[in-house]
C-alpha cells in the first residue's frame, strides 16, 4: 500500500508540474505577445495625438 501511495503522490504532483508548465508556456507563447502589440498601439496612438495637437497649434 506504502508504494501505491508514493506512486499516486508522485503521479499528482508530475501532472500538475505538467500543466503548469504548459500554462506557463501558452502565456509566454501567446499572450504576452499580444499584450506587447497592444501596448505598442498605444503608445503609436498617443504619439500621434500629440504630433496632430502639435501640428495644429503652431
């Protein structure tokens, strides 16, 4: 029963190890690329409020 036990804590723990790692990894892969370009969008879009609110008061 003592080796059931340890194998099935050890089972538990290597999956959720594992799909941690896949969370970790689909975040990395996917989602922060996306919040990167939207962030860049913006900056470009308050850059050029300003340059038009420049271009216009002058």
């Amino acid at each position: 029963m003592k080796h059931f036990t340890n194998g099935l804590i050890v089972g538990v723990l290597g999956t959720v190890a594992a799909g941690l790692g896949a969370l970790l990894t689909f975040k990395k892969s996917v989602v922060d690329p996306i919040e990167d370009q939207e962030q860049k969008f913006e900056e470009n879009r308050k850059r050029a409020m300003r340059k038009s609110r420049a271009a216009h008061h002058g």
